[in-house]
C-alpha cells in the first residue's frame, strides 16, 4: 500500500514540482552539473532498478534533464556498472530458483 500511494500520489507531486524547475537545457543550475543536479538524479536512476521510468509525455522538462545528466560519462559510466550488478543478483537469483 505504501509503495503504490508513493507511485501514484506523492511521487507524481514531486515530479509536476520538479516539472516546474527543470530546465529546457542545462541542468538546475545552469550550464554546467552540479552536486544538485546528482542528488536528484541518482534517485531516478535508482528507481529505474525497480522498473520505474518518469514519463516524458507529463513531464517533458524533467525528462529531458535526467537524460542530460544520465549522458554524462561519468553518469553514464556508474549506470553501466549497476546495471551488470543488477543483472549479475537477478541472474544469481534465479539460478538459486
């Protein structure tokens, strides 16, 4: 119950305030990345573990700033490696099935 009350209540909430300071280009605060810019992200990144995507259709500007951040290579690099570790846990998992 909790979960689905986060997906369908408080998260969208966040996401339509987010919506509002994302930018076109850029990221939060300006031209160039910074530690906020991280913070936020890394919550998305880590909530697509668990299949959650934001949706780029009612959110277009959010969307938008995450793919820029996730395109950074050292963004993109951290992604890769926990996206093999996931893969190497869920593959362990279901061998132990």
């Amino acid at each position: 119950a909790r979960v689905q009350r986060s997906i369908n209540e408080l998260l969208p909430a966040a996401l339509d305030y987010l919506e509002t300071q994302a930018p076109a280009s850029g990221f939060l605060f300006g031209d160039a990345v910074s530690v906020g810019d991280i913070s936020v992200a890394s919550q998305f990144i880590n909530a697509r573990i668990a299949d959650y995507t934001i949706d780029a259709q009612r959110w277009p500007l959010t969307a938008g700033w995450l793919a820029r951040v996730e395109a950074l290579p050292v963004v993109a690099a951290r992604i890769a490696i926990e996206n093999q570790i996931v893969a190497m846990v869920m593959a362990k998992k279901n061998a132990a099935q």
